[in-house]
C-alpha cells in the first residue's frame, strides 16, 4: 500500500498511487498488491472505503493483464475502473458542487447542458475551478475532475487552466491542493497530472 502523510499505510492513497502506477507504465509487485488488498478487513470499511477497495481492485486487475491484449479490451476495463472512480465524489455530502457535477457528467452518455453550465460556472478566473460557489480558492481536485468531464464532452474552459497549474506545480514535482498548502502527497499528483492530461 501507499503512505499518507503521516507514514501510515493508506487504503485512500494506495488507490491514487496505483492509478499513477498503472497509467504511467511503472511496475509494482503483484504479489504484494494482492497481499496487502487480502489483508482489509472489508467489513469494517464505510461506504466511501468500499469504493475505493473496490477501485483498488479493479486497479490490481488491470495491472495483471498484459500489456499487448487487444486496445478494445483495455479500454472497457479502464472505463470501468474510471466510472467506479467517479462513484467517490458521487458518495459525498448532497451530490451537489463541482466534483459531484463532474461525476455526473463524465458517467453519462448525454451531453448534459446544465451539468455543462455548471462546471464553467465554477471556473476561477485563475484557470482553477471551486469546490463550491461560497468557496474563494479553487483546487486541484476539482479542477483535475471538472476539466477531465469537459473535455470527455468536447467542452472547452472559459479560462486558460495552465496558469494555474504552473503555480500549483512545486520545484519537487509535486502539486499542491491549493495555494494555501506548502506541501503535496500522491493525491494531488494524481489530479495535476490528470489536469495535465487534458491539456495534451
């Protein structure tokens, strides 16, 4: 498993570590990956945990596949994994804000004005988008799931996103959630470069 920021092994950032791991190509130990998911006790996770066990799994499995299966195959599996992944932000609070929104736009086959208007709403003139309307600073999070449902739709932002993620991004690679944090974790590597992503 992967660490949070206080040493611990961490179900919530193992998900994000073997995300990277997978979609950058890096090798992990199969065997311990299994072991450590064998270890959980499931019955113990809330809801939101058993997403991301869930998620870990499917996780593990694309891993386990070789790398030369037919694309068609990947593809499904990926997007599998991606709408279980999405499945967070729909477990939090009302359903309501950008991260809920994005989950909402990126699952559906329609083309959701509403949702649409609604992201772009949230969009900093920074480049970043808002958690919320009452919130002042955007974030990784949401911009990293607002900008991937836009562009899953087609949509451009309002604003030009790479403003904003240079100034998250740190001398050591890593990025920030906002500008009030001095320090990164696997998380928010994982949302800048998924903000990254969309801008290639």
């Amino acid at each position: 498993g992967r660490m949070n920021r206080g040493g611990q092994p961490d179900l919530y950032y193992t998900m994000f570590g073997w995300m990277l791991c997978y979609v950058l190509g890096i090798n992990t130990d199969s065997s311990r990956r299994k072991a450590y998911l064998k270890a959980i006790e499931t019955a113990e996770l809330d809801a939101l945990h058993q997403i991301v066990f869930t998620v870990c799994k499917q996780i593990d499995s694309l891993m386990s596949l070789p790398r030369f299966m037919p694309s068609s195959l990947l593809e499904r599996a990926s997007g599998d994994t991606i709408l279980r992944f999405f499945d967070i932000y729909q477990s939090h609070g009302s359903g309501e804000g950008t991260n809920a929104w994005a989950a909402r736009l990126a699952i559906t086959q329609e083309h959701d004005v509403e949702l649409v208007e609604k992201l772009l709403y949230m969009q900093h003139e920074t480049g970043g988008f808002k958690a919320h309307e009452g919130i002042v600073l955007p974030d990784m999070l949401s911009t990293g799931v607002a900008l991937f449902a836009l562009y899953e739709k087609g949509v451009t932002p309002k604003y030009d996103v790479r403003p904003f993620i240079e100034a998250h991004w740190q001398d050591d690679g890593s990025f920030v959630a906002t500008l009030l944090d001095e320090q990164g974790d696997v998380e928010y590597e994982f949302y800048g470069l998924l903000t990254l992503g969309c801008l290639l």
